[in-house]
C-alpha cells in the first residue's frame, strides 16, 4: 500500500477515535452549544505542493457544504465544489490547459473543546472536467482532505467558517503523481 494511502487510512482511522470520544464525551457531560444542521458556501483558494507545483501556479474555486449534527460536538459533512489550477505561463504557450476538478466528499466534523475550533477529515471522489484537454487516462480519482477551522458566530444561526486543509486527489493518468495542494475556504455558514 502506498505511504500517501496509508496516511489517508490513519487520518480516517484518527478521526473515527475522534468520533467515539466525543460519543462517549457528549453522554457524559451536559450539552454547552446547541446542535444544528448547518448549510456552507464560501470560494476557496490553494496552492499546489508537490508535482504539482511543477505545472500549476495556485487554484481558485468555491463549494457547498452541508453539516448534519450526529452527537455533541460531531458533525456529518457533505461536500461539494469546483477547483480550477491556473496552469504556469510558460506551459499555456506550449499549449498547456488549466486543470478543473469537480472534488464530492463526505466525512466527520469535530469540535474537541467548545463550538469553535474543529477538526475535519473528508474522504470522496474528484471528478476531472476537462479530461480531453489534459488527455488524461481517467475522469474521477480518489480524494481525501483533512482539515483544522474555526466557527465563528456572527449572528444567531449565522457563522463564518474558515477551514485551512490539505488535499490529495489520486492521479488522473496512469503511473502518475498524486495532485495535492494547500487550501483555504473561507464560508457563510447558516444553521436551519
């Protein structure tokens, strides 16, 4: 198994422990914050590391985010979004394009103290929109994000939620490198 796979393993298996202490926090102690399923759409912006770098200079895109309460302090997130990488001037003259992904996730959501500070882990499926531009081998690859944030609240079932994540999307070319990048979402969030 690859290095890259197992840490995405370790992450998942991290916030599944995660998990099963806040269910197990969240039965003992009183509840401190109300629970609400909460909707997300903010614009994101990255840098990419790795290989990457080699052919793209930043990404610029947005996404939508649904927050299902599960237990104290544990949320179910839904996400979906749109990243463009602007591909480096010197390869656009050679005719390079830029790369457009489609990134669907799922994953958890936990506040570890309080309800403003979480940590996230998402784990889904990375759609590439312009394959025959890129002449790509495949049109989806697997993805994985984990991520820190902070909730801030600006008004009753109204928040800002800024997320700072690392994403790795699996290659989209047979015997290729995976396609990782720092980023940051920067979202209105409301509850309902």
């Amino acid at each position: 198994m690859k290095t890259k796979h197992k840490l995405g393993l370790a992450a998942l298996a991290f916030l599944g422990f995660l998990a099963y202490a806040g269910k197990a926090k969240a039965q003992e102690a009183p509840k401190t914050a109300k629970q609400e399923f909460r909707l997300s759409v903010g614009p994101e912006v990255g840098l990419p590391i790795g290989s990457l770098k080699d052919s793209y200079n930043w990404n610029l895109g947005g996404s939508v985010q649904a927050d299902i309460p599960i237990v104290q302090s544990l949320y179910v997130t839904v996400n979906a979004g749109y990243n463009n990488f602007f591909i480096k001037d010197e390869l656009k003259q050679l005719g390079g394009k830029n790369m457009q992904l489609i990134p669907v996730r799922a994953g958890l959501k936990y506040f570890p103290v309080g309800d403003i500070f979480y940590v996230q882990g998402d784990a889904g499926v990375s759609f590439l929109a312009n394959k025959s531009d890129l002449q790509a081998d495949k049109s989806t690859a697997f993805v994985y994000a984990p991520q820190i944030g902070a909730l801030l609240k600006l008004a009753p079932k109204n928040y800002l939620d800024i997320g700072f994540r690392w994403e790795s999307t699996a290659s989209f070319y047979d015997g290729g490198s995976y396609a990782n990048f720092l980023g940051l979402r920067v979202a209105y969030s409301f509850g309902l």
